[in-house]
C-alpha cells in the first residue's frame, strides 16, 4: 500500500507542542534547550541596545523576555497578567526563561514598547535562518508564496455592535419598502472610515461582518510557514509608500478590500524581496483580487515569478459574447472573425497601463456615430468597445494553463495562508 503523506501545518505542530507541554512539561522544556537556542537569533544591535538601558548588572537577561513571550504564543496565554502568573507557579517556565525573579507587569510592556524594531529585526533573522530548512523538506511548497490580507480588530467603541446595529435597523425601517436597497451598503457608507479614538482602527469588513481593525498583510510559503507580515496602517509603512492609498474609497466594503488588497500587494512584495534579497520564489499564489493586466506585470517582470495563480475577477469579466483575435493581435468581431474591429486610439488613467482602444468595425460618424450592424453584439449606441494592452498574454496564459488538474490543484495550497491567519488570531490570542 502506498504511503499516504500529510502536508506540515502550522498549526499542527502548535497543537503538538501544547500536548506536549500537558503530559510532560520538564521533557517538554529540556526539547525546547536542547534544538532551541534564541541566542542564536538575536542581533548584535538588539544586544547593544538592551543592556545599553539597563546596564550590564541586570536581574533579567534579555533571552528571558523573548522567550517568555514566545512561550506565551505557543501556549495561547492571552494577556501579560496571565502570563506573568504562569512565570511565578511554573518554576520549568521561569528557568527556561532565565529568570531568577518574574519581572512585573510594566517592565514586561516597556520592552515590548521599547524594543520594537529590534524584535522585528530578530524574527526576520528567523526568516532567513528557517528557509534552507524549508527547502530541505520540500523544495516545490518552499518554492511558492502566499498573500493575503486580514485585520485585528481594536478596542474602541465603534466595534460595539450595537452601533451599527442599531443604524442598520434603522434603515431597514426606513426602506421597508424599497427591496432594492441594501442596508447593509447604506450602514457601511454611513459609518466613519476610522475610529474616532484610533487612527489605525479602519473600516472594514471581515469574516463576514463590520469591524474596526488594524489591517495587515501575510505572506506564506507553500508549507504554511510565515515569512513576511506588513501592517499596512503603520506609520513607517506609509512613509515608505507614499503612493500608497488605503483609505475607504466606496460605500460597497467588498469593493473597498478589492482595492485595498491590490494597492497592497506591490509594497509588501518590495518590502520582502529587500529584507530577504537571496529569496527566489517561482510561484504565487493570490485571490481575484490581484486579476489585474498590471499586476501580472509586475509579478512576472519585476519579482520574477514564473507562474502566476489568480482567479479571473467576475467584475473584470464581460457578459457580452467575447471577441477573437487575428494573426496580428488586433481584436475581431465576435459575429465575423474575418473583421478586425477598428483602432480608436490609446485610453491613458492614473495607475494603470495605456490601452488600446478598439471599437466595432461596422460603425461609421455621420453626424454621431451609427452601428450599420444587422446583429449587434452590443446595445451601446457606439457598438461593441474592447481593448487591448501590453500584459494581455500574462493575464490569459500566466506561466500554468488554467483550468487543469495542475492548476486545481496548485491553487488549492492557497487556502493555507487562510489557515494561517486564524491560527494566528485564535490560537494565538491576537485577536479579531
């Protein structure tokens, strides 16, 4: 019988650990010694910049902090408090930190506070140190990358549900009578874009309600392993995207994260090609969001990925018979192949390529323009309009033919970074 595999989850191996730590926690925190050392992970300039504060004659060391604070992750402690009340009944727990003595509450936030940048830098060192190992167990998965984007929602009193709530019914009230309204939309159009209190607390819709959140972006490789995570709101993040627009653009919160996931993608994906200059993924993996002639452009030519998995977008999808091409690119007729539709042009909009515009070949200017078509494929005054663009062949062939056993099967992976993003926010009591 053939051996059957079962793909590695982050996840899983998080349940593991906490089974692990139940049924045996001295053996549990003597594996973490032995194949764990944080040390290893530290910058020199973390180092500088922690003992620089608190002197070399100190009662907590600084593996101590990280390590209590990772520990707090894999075991799904929630807050510091509780934390902290694990460190003083579990002397495995504060012996694996280092700590002699628990630390009070305020130390422990300072140093969350004040070390910021420097934890970042350690967990992108992390990073680089796991990616040969995620090779080593599987070249094709570690070869492919993820993205997505979520929020975590924030305490402030806009996400008191019974605000929006209450305006919803409200509206339904009010439009009882009109079923073609939806006061879902209305309550979203109507509501501020950002927490009154919180800047950063923005609008948005998740996990299929209205919520105000911290919005970020994650990237994964195909084993579900993290490799890159961009708070898109985050003040530094802006300052080194300026073009970046992340603000409500519509009243539709479907429409809004459509947007916001495109405008996003480019910056986190330069943001992590810099931190990380020696990774060369050759997949990637995104939602119809991304089904943009320009953003298969930028994937293929300036990251350098040689294939490309992304739904057609419905919205970017024609109900009107399709039109063909000739030898020679130019668009046909969708009725008469043998007529190439006529060149109307170049349409030029702020953010996205030039297009060529084309438009029926039937229809002449007497006056206004006339369609001489006995059977018009369009019932636009001025016929059928179509265009052309530089990308069109990445978009329709993007390095994989769709639609195959292939394709279905490579973009099931995707679901992974869905995964990810719930077992960051439950299991690890982030929040959202």
């Amino acid at each position: 019988m053939a051996a059957k595999y079962h793909q590695i989850s982050l996840s899983d191996i998080f349940s593991d650990c906490q089974n692990k730590l139940i049924d045996d926690s001295p053996s549990f925190f003597s594996m973490l010694s032995e194949h764990v050392d944080l040390n290893e992970f530290i910058p020199p300039e973390f180092q500088s910049a922690f003992y620089l504060s608190i002197g070399r004659t100190r009662i907590y060391p600084l593996h101590g902090f990280l390590s209590a604070f990772i520990l707090q992750k894999i075991f799904s402690i929630p807050t510091d408090s509780l934390l902290l009340l694990f460190l003083n009944l579990c002397k495995e727990l504060r012996d694996f930190c280092g700590f002699s003595k628990v630390p009070d509450a305020s130390l422990m936030s300072h140093f969350k506070h004040d070390f910021k940048p420097y934890i970042e830098l350690m967990f992108q060192r992390m990073v680089d140190y796991t990616e040969p190992i995620c090779q080593s167990i599987d070249s094709s998965l570690a070869q492919m990358l993820t993205f997505d984007t979520s929020g975590i929602e924030l305490y402030v009193s806009e996400n008191n549900p019974k605000t929006l709530n209450a305006l919803i019914k409200k509206l339904k009230a009010f439009y009882k009578d009109k079923p073609d309204v939806d006061p879902y939309k209305m309550a979203y159009g109507l509501m501020p874009s950002q927490a009154a209190t919180c800047p950063d607390a923005k609008q948005m819709y998740i996990n299929g309600h209205f919520c105000y959140a911290d919005k970020f972006a994650i990237l994964t490789n195909g084993l579900s392993i993290v490799r890159h995570i961009s708070f898109i709101d985050d003040a530094d993040f802006k300052a080194a995207h300026p073009d970046l627009v992340v603000e409500k653009k519509t009243d539709s919160p479907d429409e809004d994260k459509s947007v916001g996931d495109a405008s996003s993608l480019v910056p986190v994906l330069q943001d992590f090609f810099s931190l990380h200059p020696d990774f060369h993924p050759n997949t990637f993996l995104g939602d119809s969001a991304f089904d943009s002639a320009d953003l298969y452009r930028k994937l293929f030519h300036d990251f350098h990925f040689s294939k490309v998995l992304i739904p057609y977008n419905p919205r970017n999808v024609s109900s009107l018979k399709k039109v063909g091409y000739n030898a020679y690119g130019y668009p046909t007729c969708p009725n008469d192949a043998s007529l190439a539709m006529k060149r109307c042009g170049i349409t030029k909009e702020k953010g996205r390529a030039d297009r060529v515009k084309w438009i029926c070949p039937k229809i002449h200017y007497h006056h206004g323009w006339i369609c001489d078509c006995d059977k018009p494929c369009s019932s636009a005054k001025k016929g059928r309009t179509t265009y052309t663009y530089e990308n069109m062949d990445l978009r329709m062939f993007p390095g994989i033919q769709r639609d195959t056993k292939e394709w279905n099967d490579t973009y099931k992976i995707r679901a992974i970074v869905e995964r990810a993003i719930n077992h960051f926010k439950i299991n690890m009591c982030i929040a959202g």
